[in-house]
C-alpha cells in the first residue's frame, strides 16, 4: 500500500511538473504572442506638441562639419566662409503645431487614433506661411516589453487628414510612417510617447503636392473612464 501510494504520489509530482511546464510554455507564448500587449488596453486623451524640419526634395547626407541644402545642394555655410543667407535653401522650411484626440489601444497590439491639429508656418523661408487646422485618423500597431515600456508604429496606408482651414482647406494628406517609444505609467493610468529617434517621413498631399520632413514630436496620454462601453 504504501508502495503504491509513494507511485501514485509520485506520478502527480510528474504530472504536476509536467503541467507546470506546458502552463509555463503556453504563459510565454501567450505573452509573446500579445500577452503583454493587453496591459494597454481602453481609451487614452492626448495632447502634445510637434516641430517638424521640411524640405520639397528631401534631405541628404552631409559631409562632415559642411551642412548640405537638400533642394540646391549648395553649403549653408561653408567652412570659413560667412553665414548661410535667407535663400540658401529655398525649398527647405519649418512648422509646429499642437494636436489633441483619443488613442484607443485594443489589448491585442493594435489600435486606432483619431485627433485635431493646429500648426504654425512661421516667416521666414517656409513653403506656406500661416496658420492651419486639420483632423486626422490612422491605425497603429503596438508592442509593450517587460520594463513598462511599449512602442508604436503607423499601420501603412491608414493615416488620412483632412485640412478644415488655411491654405489647404479642403485638401487631404496622407503620412507613410509615424514611429514612437512610451513609458507606462503605475496602472496605465497616464503613458507618455516620443520620437526618440530622427525619421524621414513622406507627406503626401491630394493636389499631388510632396513634402519630406523630420519631426519631433512629444504627448501625454490620460486612461479615460469609459473601459465599461
């Protein structure tokens, strides 16, 4: 009896190992697979600012300590030489602008956003001087890592905006890529996002206009209580 007990004892033990080990591969894969992606789940609010760096045919390469105008290809100011006029880069402008909307994440690594935006082209050298306002939408995927850190990017062919004023009103636009890194913060309550790196981004506009540009951009995300909906 007690020989049979120590076997059946010891095939729990088995089995029990046994399932710790197939529960243990399923959490991980679970967690691979968008496990940690439901951390980050509802409704956000933000706000944030952005200041962006354009230019009509892009931007290349420098040698090093000689800046390069990407439209003429001329120095801004060449070594020893005097200061880069007005004109240097006609093509090349800047403009920020403010934005205000809801990032919605799913739980499963994906999720919409939806917002309005005001930007500022300030004299002087800049492509469109003034001041507009847009709305935008576009789908984003999601991942979240084991430090309450997640990132996001732009789901390719998503982002669609509208102008509502300014020199563009009624036109619409479109971006190829918007990348960004967060912080979670103690329950997921509050997240921040940033570009944390320089990216050449293509906005293309539906007069057939072109514009590259590299932005900065910064927002604070607030949870919503709406997560019963």
């Amino acid at each position: 009896m007690s020989i049979g007990l120590r076997a059946i004892a010891g095939g729990c033990l088995i089995s029990l190992a046994a399932a710790t080990v197939a529960g243990g591969a399923a959490a991980h894969d679970n967690d691979h697979h968008g496990g940690r992606e439901s951390r980050l789940k509802g409704e956000y609010a933000f706000t944030g600012s952005a200041h962006c760096v354009d230019s009509s045919v892009g931007f290349t390469p420098s040698p090093a300590n000689q800046p390069i105008c990407a439209d003429t290809m001329l120095p801004i100011a060449p070594l020893g030489g005097p200061p880069a006029t007005r004109n240097s880069c006609p093509g090349v402008s800047a403009h920020t602008f403010v934005v205000e909307g809801i990032r919605r994440f799913f739980g499963n690594g994906s999720g919409t956003v939806w917002g309005k935006a005001v930007s500022l082209n300030p004299p002087p050298n800049t492509l469109f001087q003034g001041a507009a306002s847009s709305d935008f939408f576009y789908r984003f995927t999601y991942d979240v890592d084991g430090n309450n850190e997640f990132s996001t990017e732009l789901v390719p062919g998503t982002y669609v905006g509208t102008f509502a004023s300014g020199p563009r009103t009624g036109q619409t636009y479109t971006i190829d890529t918007l990348p960004f890194v967060g912080l979670i913060g103690i329950d997921a309550k509050t997240l921040t996002i940033a570009n944390i790196e320089p990216t050449v981004e293509t906005q293309t506009f539906s007069n057939g206009d072109v514009r590259y540009r590299i932005c900065q951009r910064s927002r604070v995300l607030i949870k919503m209580d709406n997560d019963r909906r």
